[in-house]
C-alpha cells in the first residue's frame, strides 16, 4: 500500500476480536462503539456461513488492555422482510436518554438505513427504514442533477430500474443541530446529510421527493483523491471537539481497497466541510486487515476520544474488528496542515 503519509505509520493498531462463537464462526467487523460510565460498548456485524449478518455485543474492560466481555446470543437478528437477508454495519449514538442504532438493512435487492432504540443497549425496538422510498427510475425523473443521473443509469444497468435507491452508511450526530437531527448517508458515491424532526418524517416519500430534487444541495463530502475515488462513505458518527466535528470515513479506489479518511466539518454547519486529509489516516498494513472475507479493507464504524487518545474502531477485510489510536494532538497537527 503506498498512499499514508510516513509519519503515520506510527498509529498504533491492534487486533481486538476475531469471533469464538458459532454465529460468528465467519466473521465479525465493522462495530459500532459508545463510551457510558467509562465503559466502552461494542456492536459488531456477525456472519456464520451463510453471509446473513447479525449483530452481537461486546464490553471492553477498559480500552487500554483491550481485554473483552462476551455476550454469548446476537442482540439483533433479521425479524422484517426489508432486513431479511441482513443486519449490517452498525453505528450508535445517544440522545437524551436513547440510543439510538443505525444500520445497513439488506433484503436481498435493496440496501437502505433501518434504525433502532434502546434504553440498555441490550434490547431494541426497531423504528422501520429511514432511507428514500424511490427507485432509480424514479429518482432519474426527479432530480435536477446531471451529475448523480449518470450515476443512476449505471446503477439501473447492474441492479434494474426498479430497485430502490441504494443508501447506506447512515451516521447519526450525537445531538440535535439547530433543533434538528442529522444523519450523514450515502448515496453512491458521495456523502451528503439530511435534518430531520422525527424520524416519521423520513418515512414521508414527499419529503424525499423534495430532497432528490435538488440532492446535489445535500452533498456533505465528494471524493476528490485517487485512494477515494470509487465512493466515499460515513464512518464512524461524527466526534465533537473544540475544533469541530471529526468524522471518520472510508475512501474506495478503483482496484475496491478500503481506507480510513479523516475530515472535520464545522460545529454549527456540519453541512461544510472544513478540512479534510488529503491521504488516508490508515490503511491495511497487517496481514489481519488484508486478508479476510473481502481483502483490502479498513472500516471504520465507531470513535471517541479519551484522555487525549483517539480512538477508532474498524472492521478488518470483513473479518475481524480492530482499535487504532493515534494522539488528538497529532490529529489537530495534521487537519491544520491541510
Ligand atoms: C460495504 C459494506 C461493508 C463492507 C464493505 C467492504 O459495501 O458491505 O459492510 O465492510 O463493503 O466489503
């Protein structure tokens, strides 16, 4: 791999999980992390053979030693027809007193955000999709962007024209911008964001309709470098800091390598972007992040800070789940650069 700077080969990456229990027995990666009471929380994909993903959780004892407490049952398994070929790439946040989980739902054609809430992060109660209720043929008509049609008609040759817009990588803030919640997704190949007040509205095909209108407005982030260039997609939910909202994302380029970007996009406006690394923060170095289910993949899912270590969790070739940590400090240096 040639693109990380060679400061960066600092980062400090370790290999945390790789699975023990039968529904897991071919892989766990891409986990979504949350720190309560100084404990850190884990809910990680799962697959066994037949690549329909779970979900399953874990405790970390502390993040130092990385030791982890099991729990032996996934926590979330496909229950709707929308999910029914796979619960996938969890993220969590809270707000008030909910967590809230976001996932990819997969029913064997469509892929879109489904959304759960949990008092516990133990039980949760699913809220439905979140993602547009409108196909690519439908979008096409819509929207006024020339840019994204391509894209489309692309699209409509590989899956057909009545597959439901592809939205994945849904990302929520962990607080309410301007009296509003916020959801970074992905609709191929960029990110962009869309303010909501419930999560009924989303359900709302009119809303959408409104949004695909003028969807390049929505666009948070485009891929701009080589190692991105194929699509760029939200990591982990945004991390607040003086500075601004971190936001880890991956970066794919033409040959499907996956990598770990870093942009900082503004507290009250996260709509702009105000920085963003011009190489990958990391990428697969380690045999364990490049050899898997699919090779070549770093994603990451789930971030905090603490005692001014970041922390980044991330799926290792849709394999294995692993912990990078680089100093704030070094993270500051590098965004200010460029
Ligand atoms: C994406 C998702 C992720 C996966 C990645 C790399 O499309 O399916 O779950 O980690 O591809 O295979």
């Amino acid at each position: 791999m040639e693109y990380v700077m060679k400061e960066l080969k600092k980062i400090k990456k370790t290999l945390l999980y790789e699975g023990c229990f039968d529904w897991e027995k071919e892989g766990v990666f891409n986990p979504g992390v949350i720190v309560e009471n100084n404990q850190v929380h884990i809910i990680y994909r799962a697959i066994r053979c037949d690549n329909y993903s779970r979900l399953g959780y874990l405790r970390l004892k502390s993040e130092k030693d990385k030791e982890v407490e099991k729990y032996e049952y996934p926590i979330i398994s496909p229950t709707e027809d929308y999910e029914k070929q796979g619960i996938e790439d969890p993220r969590i946040i809270k707000i008030d007193n909910t967590y809230f989980l976001t996932y990819t739902a997969y029913d064997g054609k469509n892929a879109r955000i489904g959304v759960a809430e949990s008092k516990n992060l133990i039980n949760f109660k699913k809220l439905g999709l979140i993602s547009p209720n409108i196909t690519f043929l439908e979008a096409l008509n819509i929207s006024k962007s020339e840019r994204y049609k391509e894209f489309w008609k692309q699209q409509i040759k590989e899956k057909g024209e009545n597959i439901i817009i592809w939205d994945k990588d849904g990302c929520l803030f962990p607080e309410k911008i301007n009296g509003k919640y916020a959801l970074l997704h992905r609709i191929e190949p960029d990110i962009q964001i869309v303010y909501f007040n419930d999560f009924f509205e989303l359900k709302d095909k009119d809303f959408w309709e409104e949004y695909f209108r003028n969807i390049e407005e929505k666009i948070v982030m485009k891929p701009i470098y080589k190692w991105e260039k194929a699509k760029i997609g939200a990591g982990a939910p945004p991390v607040k800091t003086e500075f601004g909202w971190l936001l880890l994302y991956h970066g794919v380029d033409e040959n499907r390598v996956y990598r770990a970007g870093l942009a900082l996009l503004n507290l009250e406006n996260p709509h702009k972007e105000i920085a963003r690394l011009s190489f990958p923060l990391f990428e697969p170095d380690y045999d364990w992040e490049k050899e898997g289910n699919i090779p070549n993949v770093v994603f990451p899912s789930g971030a905090f800070i603490k005692e001014g270590i970041f922390y980044i969790f991330y799926g290792c070739a849709d394999k294995r789940i692993g912990c990078a940590e680089i100093e704030i400090d070094e993270i500051k240096k590098l965004l200010k650069k460029s």
